[in-house]
C-alpha cells in the first residue's frame, strides 16, 4: 500500500486524530476530557512520542488493558500501521494523534499523563536544534504542564549521545532519575522494557549496536497550580 491509499485509510480510523493548528488552539477538543469522552472509563494515561509506527503503543496496550495508550507522531504513513493493528485486534484502549511534539500541552491538561515514553527519537545531533530533542528542558517544562506530579518519563534509545545528553539534563536539571543502563539486553534482559521491540530496535540490534534505557522524574519545583502552557508559533497545518 502506498502512502496516497494509507493517508486516505488514516482518515477512517475513529482512533487517528489529525488535527489542524486551530483546532489546537486555544485547546483540543480532548484536552482535560480523554477518560471521559474518549475512552469512557478512568484509568490512567501513557503518552509515546515519536511512536513511528506504533509497535511501542500497541504492545503495552495489549500488555495492559487496564491503562489507556496515545502514541504521537507527525507521519501519518508510519502511523497507518498502528492504527490498522489496533484496531483489527479491536483495542479501545489505544489511540494516536498526527501532530508537532511541540504542541503536546494543547492536547493535555495539567496531571492528564501518567507516564511518558521516549522510544528511539530523533537525536536532533546538531547544538542549535538542542531544544527539539525530547528530553531538553524546553520539553520537561512542557510534561511538567501534562505530567502528574509522580509521573515517569521513560526514554530507550541506541544513541549513545543523546543518552549522555538526557543524564546532564536530569543532573543539571535536579531531576529524580530512577534507573538507566547503558547496555540493556547485557545488563538488565529481565526488564519489561526489553520484551517490546521496535522494527528500528531489532534492526539495529542485528548490527550489533547497544540500547539505552533509563527512567526518571521532574524535579518537584517543576510543578505550578496554575495553567502555565509554553509557547509555540508554527505555520505549519495538517
């Protein structure tokens, strides 16, 4: 199937929002209302950023039906695959969203997510592009206007320097780190975490290339009563 026929499919998933900046702005639809208007019920919501297509999302699902799973991605061919697995397996507790990550807070309310999931981003290598990697502080100021205040942010990747990068961050940051591994399947195979594998994650563990994990929390001063939204002007439309 080509990309034309699975943009076209995509628009027939109940599941695949695809929203354009002004239905983002001042707030989506589902923004504060995902229990109680989309799911129907009250349980707790994980969030994957750069879900590519969906393998990540999917399987926790599928591992745990008693919470509720959004992946985000801008591409809506690698999308395509995990909106049409979930729902031929007929999941209602999986979701996704085509959108910038950068515009995550227009879609959750404050303590909305329980968990975040980071699996394999773009290491964004390049010193000016720092404030688009998904672990800088521009991002955990966002997570801190979605994150429950006991929420964990969870990131897996074979990118040695974005791994180093997202420790300075959580050091310099004053950030709760919770656990990491330089090497997972050497050191820690036991883990949940190393049961879900990606299309990217085998691949590269093919060629012989290690993955990262680690896990923490914000740093509790992060956290405001107040509506604190970040801002972010773009042009681009959906």
């Amino acid at each position: 199937m080509n990309k034309l026929e699975r943009f076209e499919e995509n628009t027939t998933f109940y599941n695949l929002f695809q929203p354009y900046l002004r239905e983002l702005i001042p707030a989506f639809k589902f923004k504060g209302k995902w229990n109680s208007d989309f799911f129907k019920n009250d349980n707790p919501i994980v969030v994957e950023l750069g879900c590519g297509k969906g393998e990540y999302t999917v399987g926790l699902g599928k591992k745990y039906p008693d919470r509720n799973f959004i992946g985000i991605d801008q591409k809506g061919a690698r999308l395509w695959r995990g909106c049409k697995t979930s729902i031929d397996d007929a999941m209602t507790n999986v979701a996704f969203i085509r959108m910038q990550m950068e515009l995550i807070e227009y879609c959750f309310a404050k303590e909305e997510i329980s968990e975040i999931w980071i699996t394999f981003p773009e290491p964004q290598p390049q010193n000016g592009k720092a404030k688009k990697r998904f672990t800088s502080p521009q991002f955990n100021t966002r997570f801190s206007n979605i994150l429950k205040r006991d929420g964990i942010i969870n990131l897996k990747t074979d990118n040695s320097a974005f791994y180093d990068y997202t420790l300075e961050v959580i050091s310099g940051g004053n950030h709760d780190l919770l656990f990491s591994t330089d090497d997972l399947y050497a050191t820690h195979p036991e883990l949940e975490v190393a049961s879900i594998q990606t299309f990217y994650e085998e691949m590269w563990l093919k060629q012989g290339l290690t993955i990262k994990f680690l896990q923490y929390k914000l740093n509790a001063d992060m956290f405001t009563d107040g509506d604190n939204i970040s801002t972010f002007v773009t042009n681009r439309q959906y």
